[in-house]
C-alpha cells in the first residue's frame, strides 16, 4: 500500500471532507494525488496561507460546489490567519456572480422563445 502523507496530514489537521473516505478505500494513491494537485501551491509556499485560505473559500462557496462545512473550515483559518471580516465578505461576494452565467446562459433562450410566440421583448438600454 502507498504512502500517503498528504491524506494523512488533511485527517489530523481536520481538513479531510469525510465524502473522501470511500474515494480513498477504493483507491489511496488517486486520493493522494488529487489533494496533492489541489495543495500543491501552499505546501510549497508559492501563494501564501490567507490567499490560499481565500481561494478555498471561493471554492467550497462556489454554486457548482457548494461545501458548507469547507467554507467554514477556510473561513476561521483565514480569521486565524490575520484576514478581516471585510475582506472575508469580498470572496464571496466575487464568487457570488458565477451565477450571473445562469442569466447569461438563460435570457437569450427567453428572448427566442417570447419572439416565436409573438411576445413583447424589453427593448436594449442604448449607450
């Protein structure tokens, strides 16, 4: 069996998501690069521990994951580590208009469908 020093590290630090753990049954060393891959640039110090933090926060906060207990997991560690909470509510406020491509994505599907039924369309704001 492989050794796998980041998984280990992730159970003993609390960052482990316990979802993992069947994941990690079938297959530890796939397990171990997965996380190996998305630690990488902290355990190497090539971002520091608040944006790392920050960036974790973007993640698990993200519409297309949504983690609860990762949110706030990164968001005491970010407090911890000197972040405010001003800058802790920017994050997700970034992260907050991924949504705005449901929008994108959606109104010109409207449009199409309102216009084949003869429906009125909002004009354009002109510049």
């Amino acid at each position: 069996m492989a050794a796998t020093p980041i998984s280990d590290a992730a159970r003993a630090s609390g960052g482990w998501n316990e979802a993992w753990d069947q994941a990690a049954a079938f297959d530890a060393e796939w397990m171990e690069k997965f996380l190996d891959m998305g630690t990488h640039a902290a355990r190497k110090g090539i971002i520091d521990p608040k944006t790392y933090e920050f960036i974790a926060i973007a993640v698990d906060a993200s519409c297309t994951h949504l983690y609860s207990p990762g949110v706030k997991r990164h968001i005491a560690k970010a407090l911890d580590l000197g972040a405010t909470p001003e800058e802790i509510m920017a994050v997700l406020q970034l992260v907050a208009v991924l949504g705005i491509h449901s929008v994108a994505l959606g109104t010109p599907h409207l449009v199409d469908e309102m216009k084949a039924r003869g429906m009125p369309v909002p004009a354009l704001k002109e510049d």
